[in-house]
C-alpha cells in the first residue's frame, strides 16, 4: 500500500479503505508462524539431590564447648520458663532430646525427638550444624489451630539462625525482642526439609507431603521442590486446591542480593544485575487444580530448562494447556465485571497455552526469542520473534540511582531493537469481540466494524510523518483483519539494529520505512 504521506492522499487512501477497495496482502513479508512446542518431559528432583546439601563435616567439639553453646541456647538445664524434655543424652557437641514440651497462655508445643549436631561456639555466638526434629506438634488456642509436623531437618544455619530457631522454641518472656528483620542479624541456612506437614483449624486444612530446599557451599547453586499439597478453606466460600509438585534445580538467587537493599528507586533496582545470567537450570510445576463456587483452574503444569555454554544460554519453556471454568458470577463487583465479559464473549471455559525458546548472549550482549506461542483455544493463536541488544549496557546504565533521569536517556541509546514479528490467527475472536463491543455500545456488530474501520483509516492523519505511515499500513491491515478475519501479520525488519532514541527522535534521525523494514498485512 502506498504510504501517506500527505492529507489528500490520505483522505483518498481513507476513503478507499472504508469502501473496502484496498488490500495490501500481498505486500510485505509474512511474520513466522510459529506451532505449540512438545512436553519437555522433565521430572522433579530426586531426594538424593537433597541428601547432599544436609551433609555437615565431623566438628571436633569439647564437652565444655558443648556445654557452653547448651547453655547459651537454653538447652542446658530444663526450666519452667523455658523448653522442658524428658531425657537428654550425648556429649561432644552432639545432643539428643525426647519428648520435648512448652506450655503458655498462647498454646502447647510438644517434639517427640530432637537430635542437635555439631552444637559448638561460633565466637562468643552459640551455634550447631545441624538440627533434626521429629514429632511436632503446635496448638494455638486463640486460633484454635494445630499445626503437626512428622519431620523438620536444617542444616548449616548462621549463628542469628539458629539462635532464632531455638529461641522460637522456648517460652521466653523477651522472645519479642528477637528482631527477624534486623539488617544485623544474618538469617541464612544451607538446607530445610519437611515432612507431613499439616494445619488443621475450623476454616482451614492444609497438607504438604515434602518440602526440600537446599544450597550448594560450594557453587551457591539452591535445589527446591514441595510435593503433594492439598489445600481446603471453609470461609464465606468453599476454596480446594491440590499441585503434585513444584520444583527448580541451579538457581542463581545469589543475583538478587544487592537489589533490594542498594536500590533507592524501581530504575536504579537493576542496575549492576546482569539480565543475560544464567539464572535456573530446570523450573517444573505439576498437576494444579483450584476448585472455588465461582471459578475452577487447572492445568497439567508448567517446565523450563536453561543451559548455559560460552557466555550463551538457551532457555525453553512450555505451558501445557491451563482451563479456566467459570460456575458462576463471583459477588465482588470487579470479578464479576470479568466474568460477564468472558460470558458475553461467549466462554464456557479458556483455554490458554504457551512456549517459547529465549537465547541470552553476553559476548553479544543480546536477546533472542523465537518460535514464541500463546494460544486461547476457539479464540486466536499468536506467534511471535523478537531480538535486541545492548541488555546487559543499560542494566548497567542504571546503576548509578544518583543520574537516573540521564541513565534512562543512555539506556534508550544502549537497548537497541533488532527485529520483531507477529503472527495473529483469528479463531473466532473476531467475531466474538465485535459481538461484545456492540453490547456496550448498544449497537450492532456490523455497525461497530465499520465505526472501527473508519477510525482506523483516519488515524494516520492524526500522526506526522513516519508515525502516520505507520500508522496507515497497520489501519489497513487491521481493517481488513476485522472484516475478514484470517491472519494480521507484523514485521520490523531493520537494515541495521533500531537504537530507542532514534525511533523516538525519528525527525532528527531521519529515519525512514525502509530503514525500519516496518510493513503489516491481513491474510
């Protein structure tokens, strides 16, 4: 289609669209079509994987030591105001307790066995390596709650750690002055595992078969997985839900350290992170299902791997199929806005599904995602490809929070766009979504179509220069995607990569539709 470029050509261009007598299908390049990708097949952690991250080396400890740490832990002499038990044995730094009680005005606390290893002075700091408790069972009386624990394993907390872990087991009357969120204090540990965990209240039961965390020492690497929890809420509405498991192996948490706590702005937050890292090796989740009286969810799960070699990491993901079921108007008027919207446009169920493979380069320092999918079944399928540069430069850009009006201009000169494509297949949203528009406005939906396609052939004469040819090549694509249906297809395809600024300052740069390699077309 010839670009407007003028006001009379663009009223006759116009003119042309609404009477229908303009096509440009066959102008430009098609965007890539892209299909859903397969199962990766992946399976959630062994709990070998875990095994290793509980293991603590020998720690020659004496008894005095020992004792000392006991001591300052308050697991030394029993008391009335504190954790009693009924026998304690060991010596050397390693300590076994059984039937482990407290009893205050809040509730009761009992553990039938708790074995502490490598209990030692961390300076003039108590400290252990690890701690395994089995048995445990809380009840809180203003909740009217219990909460048991079959097993509950940590090793390798800090010193502040593990202070924490015993303190909150004591009926300590200062135990409020223990501050969990002291800056100060370091609240870290190498590994966590529970097992059979479960809360049951008046309202509320919840059940968790495991849940493993662990850090390797050496690389700083964490493994997690929770398995087989079920969940039931009795409110003002019946809530279930259940997922067979969760888990990820090789994440890089270790990335996040200094954003929180350097950031003073959202911008300066990323800077000095590096967005091309390598960030998980494997991320799964399996069997949801979310049951309510208005709205049930459910999908077979979710998994993506991510390997890294010579600077370039590959990353894939793949979403299976997530239902949505909508029963019946929800009463908070929001909700219930959403859910006449997905009735009117004619949804018993959605259905949505993705995948994607995303290629991080930093020798390159750029971005890649191709073969990108998203679908709503009976509705549309999207395929989409994009790439850029310059990430990692205005990451970096950012990280000086002090400039942050003048790091934002250089990170629109860092990032550049190097190519984009979309692929919209209409599978009746179309016609549904015109349906919709011409309930609120009560109208009709053929009415509603050629108002759009009007408003859309005048747009580009809003926009100078560049914006308006733009602008006239996507209202003609779309005109004739509204009326025919079929497939939108957009395409940047730039002789050389696109800079922010350029795009944003394309009088100055003169920057041309050739240059962009911009075109958009109906099928």
């Amino acid at each position: 289609m010839t670009l407007l470029r003028n006001t009379s050509l663009a009223v006759i261009l116009s003119t042309g669209l609404i009477m229908g007598g303009c096509s440009n299908k066959d102008k430009g390049p098609s965007a890539e079509l892209s299909a859903p990708a397969e199962a990766l097949g992946l399976k959630a952690p062994s709990d070998q994987v875990f095994a290793k991250h509980f293991e603590v080396p020998a720690r020659k400890v004496s008894d005095a030591e020992g004792k000392e740490a006991l001591g300052q832990l308050n697991l030394l002499n029993k008391s009335g105001d504190a954790l009693n038990w009924a026998k304690t044995s060991g010596s050397d730094g390693n300590y076994t307790y059984t039937d482990l009680s407290v009893k205050d005005d809040d509730g009761t606390l009992t553990i039938a066995n708790a074995v502490l290893t490598g209990v030692h002075m961390d300076g003039d700091v108590a400290s252990f390596d690890r701690a395994d408790f089995s048995g445990i069972k809380m009840y809180d009386e203003a909740e009217d709650a219990t909460v048991s624990i079959k097993t509950l394993s940590m090793a390798r907390p800090t010193p502040d750690m593990a202070k924490a872990i015993i303190t909150s087991l004591q009926n300590i009357k200062d135990i409020d002055d223990l501050n969990m969120e002291d800056e100060d204090l370091d609240m870290g540990f190498g590994a966590l595992g529970m097992g059979g965990v479960k809360i049951e209240s008046k309202e509320l039961n919840l059940t968790t078969d495991s849940l493993m965390w662990g850090e390797d020492a050496e690389s700083g690497l964490t493994d997690f997985k929770i398995q087989g929890i079920d969940f039931k809420h009795k409110g003002n509405e019946l809530m279930t839900a259940s997922l067979k498991s969760f888990s990820g192996t090789g994440l890089r948490s270790d990335m996040f350290d200094d954003m929180s706590s350097k950031a003073s702005s959202p911008m300066s937050m990323m800077g000095g992170f590096n967005p091309l890292a390598n960030l998980y090796d494997t991320v799964k989740m399996e069997d949801l299902d979310f049951n309510s009286d208005f709205v049930s969810v459910k999908t077979k799960g979710f998994e993506g791997t991510s390997k890294e070699k010579g600077g370039v990491t590959t990353q894939r993901s793949v979403g299976e199929p997530f239902i949505i079921k909508l029963k019946e108007a929800p009463k908070d008027p929001d909700a219930k806005r959403a859910y006449d919207m997905v009735q009117d446009l004619g949804f018993d169920e959605i259905v949505l599904q993705t995948s994607q493979t995303t290629i991080l380069d930093s020798n390159e320092d750029t971005i890649t995602v191709k073969d990108g999918f998203f679908s709503m079944k009976d509705g549309f399928e999207l395929s989409y490809n994009y790439g850029a540069s310059g990430i990692k430069a205005m990451s970096d850009n950012m990280q000086d929070s002090s400039q942050e009006q003048l790091n934002i201009q250089a990170a629109m000169n860092d990032i550049k766009l190097n190519g984009f494509q979309l692929r919209l297949e209409d599978k009746s949203i179309v016609e549904r979504g015109l349906k919709l528009a011409s309930k609120f406005r009560g109208s009709t939906p053929a009415k509603v179509k050629q108002e759009l396609k009007v408003a859309l052939a005048f747009a580009p004469m809003m926009a100078p220069g560049i914006e308006g040819e733009m602008l006239g090549e996507i209202g003609s694509a779309f005109g004739e995607f509204i009326e025919n249906g079929g497939t939108l297809s957009i395409v940047v395809d730039p002789k050389q990569p696109l800079t922010m600024t350029d795009l944003a300052n394309y009088k100055q740069s003169n920057i041309t539709m050739a240059d962009i390699g911009f075109s958009a077309k109906a099928e």
